[in-house]
C-alpha cells in the first residue's frame, strides 16, 4: 500500500470527526496544539485522535510535507495487554499493514502485529493532515488508548514531537 491511497475512507472518517467536534465535548475525540516554530524544517501544528471502531490519528503540519521527513505515531492502550504499538512511515512511500510492538517511543519494535486494515496518509501534493487509522481489533479491542507523535526530517536530524518530547497525550476512550 502507498501512504496516499486513502481517499475515500479518510472523507469519511473526517466528516465523523467533525461532526462530533461541532457538538459538546465528545469522550472519543480529542485534540491538542502544539506550538508552531518549536522546530524547523518539520513542526506539528495540532494532532487529533479519534477512538472508535478504528483509532485515527491526524496531524497538521506549519510547514509543507517533504521528502526525507519521518513521521512516527505511537499508540498506548490502557487495557488488557496495555502495550505500545509504532508505525512510521514516509510521504507518498510504501507501507506496510503491520504494527510494531515497542517499548514505549521505542523504534526497533520486538514483534509485529499484522493489520490489513491499517491506512496511512501522507502525501506532499496535499495539504490534508497526515494520518493514520489503525482498527481497533489489530490493538487488542482497547478500552482507551493515547498517543504520541514525532516528525523528524531524516537529512538534519531536526525532530518535533507532540505533545512533547516523549510523552503521550491525554487518554481517548471508546
Ligand atoms: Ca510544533
């Protein structure tokens, strides 16, 4: 799979999140700033999170999408086994349908988890978020769940995590 072929699921997915963002507070959804400038060459500007059938992430960028940027989600659950699983990837790169199981902001996963219907958007043609949509039933049918972003330009090294540098974002439950 390319991590732009995602079209019509991802309208989907975004009108859902919308709609419950236009209402009260919803308990699957949340969404938090982070500050634009804190990096160069790479700077996440907000990451939304979505928990319901599927756990969907997505980040806006303050600078355009390029070519040798990483970008890194880990995702926490906080029930049964309550593991931490990865999935990076590239703009307009392949990806592969599988999530690493890690320590937590660990890269160099122990084991894999395969997922067909993970999706995975990035695409430097575009200005819609990167994103990243992971079934529920590929992380074990969580009750909450909570995440952590980087993006890393992979020439200059420069990183910017959200919230913060290795640190998860508040739980989203079901
Ligand atoms: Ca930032």
């Amino acid at each position: 799979m390319v991590a732009t072929r995602w079209a019509a699921r991802a309208a989907a997915a975004c009108a859902v999140g919308f709609m419950a963002m236009g209402g009260t507070a919803a308990a699957d959804t949340t969404r938090y700033d982070d500050p634009i400038g804190d990096s160069t060459e790479v700077d996440v500007s907000r990451v939304r999170v979505v928990h319901r059938d599927a756990v969907t992430v997505r980040v806006r960028s303050a600078v355009p999408l390029a070519a040798g940027q990483l970008y890194t989600f880990w995702i926490q659950t906080g029930r049964g086994a309550g593991r931490t699983y990865h999935v990076a990837f590239r703009a307009n790169s392949d990806f592969e349908d599988r999530l690493g199981v890690v320590r937590p902001f660990g890269r160099h996963p122990t084991r894999f988890v395969e997922c067909p219907g993970v999706r995975a958007r990035a695409d430097i043609f575009s200005d819609a978020p990167v994103a990243i949509r992971v079934p529920r039933s590929c992380l074990g049918e969580p009750g909450r769940v909570r995440v952590a972003v980087r993006f890393a330009d992979e020439t200059t090294g420069a990183a910017d995590w959200a919230p913060e540098r290795r640190t998860f974002g508040p739980w989203v439950t079901r």
